[in-house]
C-alpha cells in the first residue's frame, strides 16, 4: 500500500510526517504545472525525494499530459540512483471491468445497459470508471445523453441538485440545479484559474491557499454556500474547506462559467491571457481550455488552433459544428509537421471517434490518399473511422490499405477495424481482403488479427486450418507475433482436436 498526495500536498508537508512511509504516491503531476516547459515542479519533487529516499514511488497525471522523454529527463536525477523506473500507461475498461464498475453500483443488467451504449454510439464514454458512472447516472434520471457535453451537463444538473428530500425544505437547500450553476461555474474557475488548494466555508480564513468563498464577490452568499454543500463539491481533509468532486467536471462548468462572461463583455484576449502561455493553454488549464470552442463557437477557429491536440483529447469533437470539425482536423495536420508523435501516449479510441462522419469523407479521403501524410495523422483518421461513425464510401480505400504490404501493420490493421465498423458489408469486405493479403510474417499477423476479431460467425475451421498452415511455413521470425491472436482463435473457436494440437505445435516450434 501507499499513501497518496497530491503535488501540493507532497511538496508542502513537513519531511518529518513522510517517516516510516516506504512507497509514496504523487498524483495530479499534470494540475500543477504553469506551461508544458516549466519543470521547477518537477525538479522540486526530485529535491524532496531525494531528501525522503522512499524505497518505491508512484507518479500519475493523465496521458495526454505525461510529457515523455522531457519528464523522465528530469526524473531520472532520481530514478537513475533508485533502481530505474517504469512508464504504465491505463488501458481502456475491458469488458468485464464494465460491467463489475456497473455492478457495484447496484445496476440491475449491466450487459443489455452496455448493448445499448454501443448501439447508441456512445462507446468511448463506457471506456473509463468516470465517465461510466457518470453515464449510468444520467441515463437513470434523465434518459441517454447524445454526446459528452450532454453527459457532462446533465451530470452537473445531478450533481448540484438536492437528492434528499428530507433536507429539500431546509434555506440552504431549496435552490434550483439553474439557481446554483453560475455560483459553482465561478468556484471552479477561481479555483483553476488562481491555482488554489480548495475553498473555506468560513467567512474569513488566513490560509491564502483556501480562499473563503466570501472572497468570490459576484457570488450571492447564501446561494454560494449552498452550491459549495452539493454533490458537485466534496470535503478535504482539511477543517471546513471543499473542493471540487473531479476535475474534469470542474474544467467543463468553469469553461460554461467563462464563455457567458466572453458573451457578457470580457474580451477573448483576456480569457486567453488567463488561460494561455505563449498563446496555447498552459499545462493544468488544457483540459478547461478543451471546451471552450464548442461553448464559444463564433471564436472557434482561432480556439483551436491554441491547442487542436488538448480539443481533442479533453473536448468533444462531437459537439463541434462541421466547420470546426475541418479546422480541427486541418490543425492536427499543422501539428504533425512540428510533432509527428502527438498520439503516442494516448491512443485511445474515446477522443478520436467524434471525429468521423460523413460531413469529413472529402477531407479523410485526401489525407489516406495523400501518402505523404504523417504517419500520426493517417492513423488519427483511421482509428476515427474504426471506432466513430462509418463513411461507407470509403469502403474502396481502406481496402487498398489494408492489402498494401508496403503500409505500415498499424495503418492496414486499423483500415480491417474500419471496414469492420461499416456493418455487414464492411465485414463482407473485410473478409475478402483477409483471403488476398500476401503470406509475410505480417500478412499472417493481420490475418489472425482479423480473424480473431470477427470471429466464428466468418471464419470456419478450414479457415483456421489454412492460417495455421501458412504460419507454419512461414520462416520469418516475427511469425511469432501471430500467437497471440491464434491463442485467440483456439480459446474463441470450437476447433477440432486436430487443429488445436497443430496451434500448439506451432507455437513450440517457433520458440
């Protein structure tokens, strides 16, 4: 076990009150920092660990926001005398994990509430325990939502609404979820913007890391105080003082908080001198900043080109009006010329998917044609189009790609997802291209990928008998990379003796 602080917490508490602590947890690396070059945080944190000398540590922020080679860089004064390190990244939910996440809050048929998600397209918001929760509370009390923004916006309807009806007649507690938005919108961005720790329930306090929520003046009193004892707001350690339930939906009512005072005069230079350094969102204000060109929709060109990267991955591309989608995807494209590697901490499908539709086939088919397009961006299309809505006329394209041995294995494998995304005749598709690719080591790999992934209602056992057979005259080394996806088969399909004993035979064969 270890005991968790956050940076502040970490870097504040007296050395003494670490004894006897071998393994430390720091989170929220990524809340703390005031641009994407500034490590005095960083070097702070080796400072004191080096004072500390725990036997283990644990660092987390959010992928996006893990600053690779840079961060490590800076890590490894430490690191490099403490045994090296290791850099995890979290894997979406499986399914089992959704439905135990479901389960555990009492939901009464996890699988058909997970069927019923996916149908509705609303895959990526099932992929973390937050978002799960968040969905499944909502579709309670108010229906499915159509997209992140709906999700994040009913749930803070929820969260700042009395649910006890015993304390529904009590002065704190009568105000409405609409009587108590424009308090909490401007808690949330006070205590983003301003970098403080929480905010006091008292009237007056000396600790100028928790401001006491008499200090916000535009905020009526009583209605302040009773949106700071909602759900939206959960208690610290600390003696009456609250902070924000989860950061993520407090970047999303301070961003609904700002863009009504751009609207009601604040100039956008203003808000930009707020949120930004050196004209893109500092590091602990890019997942506010993300929200900001669907709620200010008339600035949304020069918005995303702040931080087209930060819109996608903490935004809702969904939400976007076309012609922002095309400026998104034309800023991600400028982005790839300065960093070609803008994805490789976060792949994930959850961000990516809003990108697709059919108002983007012009543009997705330009950049899979083009075949000077970077790698990130290629990729970056065709895992929208593998997990968001289908461009059935693409269909002719992603098949090119996956049969050309020249592209890259992620690039063919992702256009086989997309196919299969398209329904019934993508996997038609699909299939028929599975039959053509050449027999390399990475033509089989990709087969039994595929294979794998669609199952037995596509392939029978002469498909699977042919597979093993290729594999097993192929001599390449990386053949080896195939077994996994043919343990797949073997567990997934009810083969013969035969053909088992042949797919473990050649399993120990190439090792």
């Amino acid at each position: 076990s270890a005991q968790l602080y956050r940076v502040r917490n970490f870097l504040n508490l007296d050395t003494a009150l670490f004894a006897g602590q071998p393994t430390i947890f720091i989170d929220g690396l990524d809340e703390q920092r005031s641009g994407r070059s500034d490590k005095s945080v960083v070097d702070d944190i080796v400072k004191k660990l080096q004072v500390l000398k725990p036997e283990k540590v644990r660092i987390s922020c959010r992928a996006a926001d893990w600053l690779g080679s840079t961060d490590l860089g800076a890590f490894n004064v430490y690191f490099e005398r403490s045994g090296g390190c290791i850099v995890l990244m979290l894997e979406p939910l499986s399914v089992e994990e959704r439905i135990d996440v479901l389960k555990s809050k009492g939901h009464p048929n996890p699988s058909a509430f997970l069927r019923e998600a996916h149908r509705r397209e609303l895959d990526g918001l099932i992929a973390n325990p937050q978002t799960l929760t968040m969905l499944a509370d909502v579709v309670e009390a108010d229906g499915w939502p159509a997209n992140r923004s709906r999700l994040y916006n009913k749930s803070i309807e929820l969260l700042l609404t009395e649910p006890n009806e015993l304390h529904q007649e009590s002065e704190r507690s009568h105000y409405t979820y609409e009587d108590l938005y424009e308090a909490a919108g401007e808690f949330c961005a006070g205590r983003l913007l301003a970098d403080i720790a929480g905010i006091s329930l008292n009237l007056v306090t000396k600790d100028s890391d928790f401001p006491s929520y008499t200090e916000f003046p535009e905020i009526d009193r009583k209605k302040g105080l009773a949106a700071l004892n909602r759900r939206l707001f959960v208690s610290l350690p600390e003696p009456e003082v609250v902070d924000y339930c989860h950061r993520t939906i407090a970047e999303y009512v301070a961003a609904s908080w700002l863009a009504k005072r751009v609207r009601g005069g604040l100039s956008l230079g203003r808000l930009l001198s707020l949120t930004c350094v050196d004209g893109s969102p500092s590091s602990e204000l890019r997942g506010l900043y993300a929200w900001l060109p669907e709620l200010l929709a008339e600035n949304a060109a020069a918005l995303i080109a702040g931080d087209p990267y930060a819109v996608l991955a903490y935004g809702d591309a969904d939400a976007l009006d076309p012609t922002a989608r095309s400026i998104l995807l034309s800023e991600l494209a400028s982005l790839t010329d300065s960093d070609p590697w803008f994805r490789y901490n976060d792949r994930s499908s959850r961000t990516v998917a809003a990108l697709s539709g059919p108002d983007m086939e012009k543009r997705f088919r330009s950049i899979l044609v083009d075949k000077a397009s970077a790698f990130s961006l290629r990729t970056l299309v065709l895992d929208a189009l593998a997990t968001g809505t289908p461009i059935p006329s693409l269909q002719p394209l992603l098949i090119d790609i996956a049969l050309d041995a020249r592209a890259h294995f992620a690039e063919r494998s992702s256009s086989l997802d997309a196919l299969i995304n398209v329904g019934t005749t993508g996997v038609e598709a699909a299939a028929t291209a599975v039959r053509q690719i050449e027999l390399s080591a990475e033509g089989i790999m990709l087969k039994a990928r595929a294979m794998a992934d669609m199952g037995a209602s596509v392939w029978g056992p002469k498909d699977v008998a042919a597979l093993i057979v290729q594999a097993a005259q192929c001599e390449e080394e990386l053949i080896g990379g195939a077994l996994w996806h043919l343990d797949r088969i073997v567990s997934d399909f009810e083969l013969t003796g035969v053909l088992r004993n042949a797919s473990i035979g050649l399993r120990q064969s190439v090792q």
